[in-house]
C-alpha cells in the first residue's frame, strides 16, 4: 500500500508534553465494528469490557538510556551524547551517539563524573564497533546489574523526539515513563498504552471478572522512526525481543474456548501476541525476536479489542491499528479526536478499538 495513504494532519499543541494526573483521568475514544465513536474515559474501561474477558499488557521497563559523557584518552576531550538502543549481552549496549565522527574504534566514553552510590566510580565505555549511521556498539567496565544501576544513575528517560524536541526529560519522567507493571529492564521507549493504569483501576477490572496477564516485548527506539518508503512493501521492519511463557499461553487459550476475549493493552503486547499464534488461533510460547509487520489485509489470529494510544503519521503504528479497525474509521477516529481536543502520542489520551 502507498505510505501516503497513512498520512494526517496534526496541529501541534495536539502532543501531550506531559501525562495527566491521576493516570486514568486521560480521555478513551472507544470505535465500535460500526465505526460509531464514544467519547469516554480511561475510567470506563471496566463497564466498556465483559466479564471473562483478558487484558493482556507488557512488562517491560524503560532504561534512562540517555547518556551525557566524554571521549577520554585521545586527544581534546569531547562531549558525546549517546542513546542506548539495544542490550546485546550483559555489558555490551547498541547506541547511537553524536557527534559520531568524533569517536573511533577503541576510544573510551566516560559517562558521568561520579556516581550517587561512591563503590560504582565512573562510568567507562569502549567503542567497540562503529557503523555508518552514526551507531556504536560499547562495551561497558561494569556488567550485569552493577552495569544497570550506573546507567540508572547517570542516564536520563529516553523521551520520544516529540518531547524531547520541546523540553528535557527531568525527575518526574523517572516515575510518568514507566507503566504500573514495569518489571523487566530492557525498553528504550515505554509501552504507552500502559501508562494510563493505576492500582484502583487494575482492583475494579478484576471485580468486574476481567482477566489481566502479562508478556515481555523490550520496546526499541525503531517504533518512532516513520516508513520512508513509498510503498509498505518495501519498509524493513526493526525486531524486538520478547517472551510469553507456556502458562500465559494457556490461561489465554482457556480464557477463549470460554467465549472470553483477548484485550491486547498497546501495539507491543498485540505484535507479541500474533507472533506467538497459530493460524489455527492457538497461542504458544514465545521467547525471541519479532519484527512482524501488521497493515491493512492482515488476518488477526489472537487479539480481539485493543486499547492504543494515537500514533504518528505514516508510523508502523498507525498502519497497525488501520489494519485493526481499518484505514477509513481509523482516519475518521483521529480527526474526530484532533476536532475534540484528545491529547496525542506518549502522554496523550486513548483509543478503544473493538473488532466485530
């Protein structure tokens, strides 16, 4: 399909720069199979679901990946930004770093003068390998989770560039980026869908008789980046790692042969699920890297309604949820939200998609 056919207007103090107060005040646009629209509320999420049915949300937890630090040892020293984008094993990380012509292989980075915790000391990091796009593979001094809790410690949250362009992460990104059930570190940008959760909400939804479970989908930086490609056909798309273990799968698959219905809670936990599923319908364990790819004319296997968040023009997201509820009702949804005033993007407000 033609990338330009995912594209829209949005006016921008349509972007929510920060999250509303408490988590679930944000707004809920539910889209019926008719296509007719509702204006409710995170809130009403309880009495929108049936009993039996199964939420599905991600664990996963952001790492402050954005790291301040300089060249050392060669030369002037030299400020570098870098971004961690993807863990490799226990002290090596994947990042993009600017300005990247100035780093070699071999150069040390130095992140931070001296760490809130005195035995850490500095935060070291060899250039490891370096590739054309301004990419470098480091390796770090420290490993595992002396590794993760210095980067904790100097790193700031990975904003979307949305945000990033318009203000700094600060101290309240620490707590509004991480969803109520970040568990596994592993995410560079959160599963937005998730942030609008609290404990009361989550204790209603069981009252309701409403099933929750949770998978692992480490988000990568790759789920902002637009399709540049003239036509979906010809865009790669970027893998993430994730993980459903056999007991998930079979509290899900029981949960369905009783008429229940799978709620994927955001695009990370649905690209999870129909990874893990079987053209039958049948979920099975997963443990691996997905880059599946979902748009119009995609036959869904396991996810029945979905609750997302609004996405980008011409993102793989918005071609996700076009394939979900499809391209004209989801072009229709967004310009009634953009009309309505819905918040868009991380912080934003919320769209309830329900599949006949």
């Amino acid at each position: 399909m033609r990338t330009d056919l995912f594209d829209f207007p949005l006016p921008p103090d349509r972007i929510a720069l920060r999250p509303v107060r408490p988590r679930d005040a944000a707004r809920l646009l539910a889209v019926r199979p008719d296509g007719v629209l509702e204006d409710r509320a995170i809130r009403d999420l309880p009495e929108l679901l049936q009993p039996g049915d199964q939420l599905v949300v991600n664990d996963t937890r952001v790492v402050p990946a954005s790291l301040s630090g300089r060249r050392i040892g060669r030369g002037p020293e030299t400020r570098i930004e870098a971004n961690l984008v993807k863990r490799l094993d226990g002290s090596r990380w994947q990042a993009f770093v600017k300005p990247a012509k100035r780093l070699a292989a071999g150069d040390v980075v130095r992140f931070g003068d001296e760490g809130k915790v005195c035995f850490l000391g500095q935060l070291d990091a060899t250039v490891e390998a370096k590739g054309e796009g301004g990419e470098v593979t480091f390796a770090f001094a420290f490993h595992g989770p002396v590794l993760d809790q210095a980067i904790a410690e100097r790193g700031e949250m990975p904003l979307p560039p949305y945000i990033a362009s318009r203000r700094a992460p600060d101290d309240e990104d620490r707590a509004d980026y991480q969803t109520l059930f970040a568990h596994n570190e592993g995410s560079v940008a959160a599963p937005t869908a998730g942030l609008h959760f609290t404990e009361q909400l989550v204790s209603r939804l069981k009252a309701r008789g409403i099933g929750l479970h949770t998978v692992t989908l480490h988000v990568g930086a790759g789920t902002f980046l637009p399709v540049k490609a003239e036509d979906t056909a010809d865009h790669k798309m970027h893998a993430e790692y994730g993980t459903l273990t056999g007991d998930t799968a079979a509290a899900l698959n029981a949960a369905r042969r009783a008429g229940g219905r799978i709620v994927a809670v955001g695009s990370t936990s649905l690209r999870l699920l129909e990874s893990a599923t079987e053209e039958s319908g049948t979920i099975r364990p997963f443990a691996g890297e997905t880059a599946i790819f979902i748009t119009p004319g995609y036959a869904f296997r396991a996810v029945d309604v979905m609750l997302t968040n609004f996405h980008l023009p011409r993102s793989t997201l918005f071609m996700l949820v076009a394939a979900f509820s499809g391209l004209d009702t989801m072009k229709r949804a967004y310009a009634h939200a953009i009309e309505a005033g819905y918040r868009f993007y991380s912080y934003g407000d919320a769209c309830l998609l329900l599949r006949a």
